[in-house]
C-alpha cells in the first residue's frame, strides 16, 4: 500500500494563492485538495485505467480529480458531469490555465442525471466523494445511468459513507450514510451488483481522518459482466 505522504519530514508545500483556496474549497477542504487529486487517478491506475479507455465522472467538480485524468486519456476520452453551473465554471478555467482544452473533454451541466442519456458506453464510471452527497432518488438516477452507460466489462468505482450515523449537511447538499445493504439493493433494481473493495486507507487514502479514511469503496458492475468475470 502506498500512503499518501503526510511526513512531518517532508517539505511543507507552498500556499496555494487566494484564488486558487477559493477554488478548491468548493469541492472540498482546501488543505486536501491536492493530496485528493492525486489519489483518484493513482487508484484508477491501479484499477487498469488505461490512456485508451473512456471514462465518465458523475460530479466531477473543479476538475480535482479531472485534471490529471484528462491529460493521462486520449483526447475525448474524459466525460464529466457537473449539477453546479458556478463550479463547472471554474473547472472549464482550470483546464484553460492547464492548457488542456486540445484533450477536448466533455463537460456536461446535469441538474438532474435521470434525464443524462450520453450516446457512449464507459469503460470506467468514477464517482468521488459523490455519492455521500445524494439523496435517495438522485442514488437511484445515477445507478440507472451507470447501468445504461457502462460497457460490457466497464465498471462503476465509488466511495460512501458506511453506517447508521445520522445525516449532515454540507453547502447544501446532504452528507448521508448508508449500510451496504441498502447500496446493494440499490445496485441489485438496475441489474448491478456490488464489491465492497474496503476502506479508503486500504488503497492509500491515509489522511488521519477517520470520517474520510474509514469511507468504503465500491466496485459496481452490471450483472452480466459480473458473471462473465
């Protein structure tokens, strides 16, 4: 296992500008934002995401995790979806300034996914730190999408909240848990079904954040392809 390095050894990284704070902060703690980007395309690696493969991110944000995963994957292979017009806005400025607009990604605004149909087939459906924030029929939507949307091997790779612990808030969308259970249930009404592949910290996510730490991942297939191995 790799931990993500947080050594008191280490050289402490410089302040990101104000701007760049503002930005992160929109999708997350500001003082993490870099060690969770990197964690989402080291754990997609792992998971053999290859430069050919095409991938879609349900909530993809700033482009945190988009970033790096549109410069790995062939131009026009990163989809991603977004419900906040404003966010979306900054991320299309964070590829600017990365100058990745020639990767031609697809950035989509999607209020409402139960009315998401994309004319592709997903080799990988990532969803990061997403699915603690929906409620239960928007869950519903967007296991309906990945079962439309995947390809006959593709999977769906999530993190949740695992647990009976009462439901927060956080800039105005709900922080849910859930059993697995309830998620394989879920899956199970889409022709899905579902791997609990553990905790973050067992794929390197090592923050000593036991709220964020102890978050499960989920590998999630359709049916059929589950069966064909």
């Amino acid at each position: 296992m790799t931990r993500l390095n947080r050594d008191c050894d280490e050289p402490t990284p410089a302040a990101a500008p104000p701007e760049a704070e503002r930005r992160h902060a929109l999708v997350g703690p500001a003082n993490l934002w870099a060690i969770k980007r990197e964690f989402q395309i080291r754990f997609l690696k792992a998971m053999k995401l290859a430069p050919e493969s095409y991938l879609f991110d349900v909530g993809c944000g700033t482009l945190r995790g988009g970033l790096p995963l549109i410069e790995y994957l062939h131009e026009g292979h990163y989809f991603g979806c977004e419900v906040r017009e404003h966010v979306l806005n900054e991320g299309r400025l964070e590829l600017q300034e990365a100058g990745l607009n020639w990767k031609n990604p697809v950035l989509l605004l999607t209020p409402d996914i139960s009315r998401l149909n994309v004319d592709r087939k997903f080799d990988f459906i990532w969803a990061f730190s997403v699915l603690i924030h929906m409620k239960d029929e928007v869950l519903d939507s967007t296991l309906a999408f990945a079962s439309r949307h995947l390809s006959d091997n593709g999977v769906f790779y999530a993190n949740i909240n695992a647990g009976c612990t009462p439901d927060g808030e956080w800039q105005g969308f709900p922080v849910v848990w859930r059993t697995l259970d309830f998620y394989q249930s879920a899956c199970a009404r889409h022709g899905l079904t579902l791997s609990d592949l553990g905790p973050l910290s067992a794929h390197g996510h090592v923050l000593d954040v036991a709220a964020q730490d102890h978050q499960r991942m989920l590998r999630i297939m359709r049916f059929d392809s589950s069966l064909r191995g």
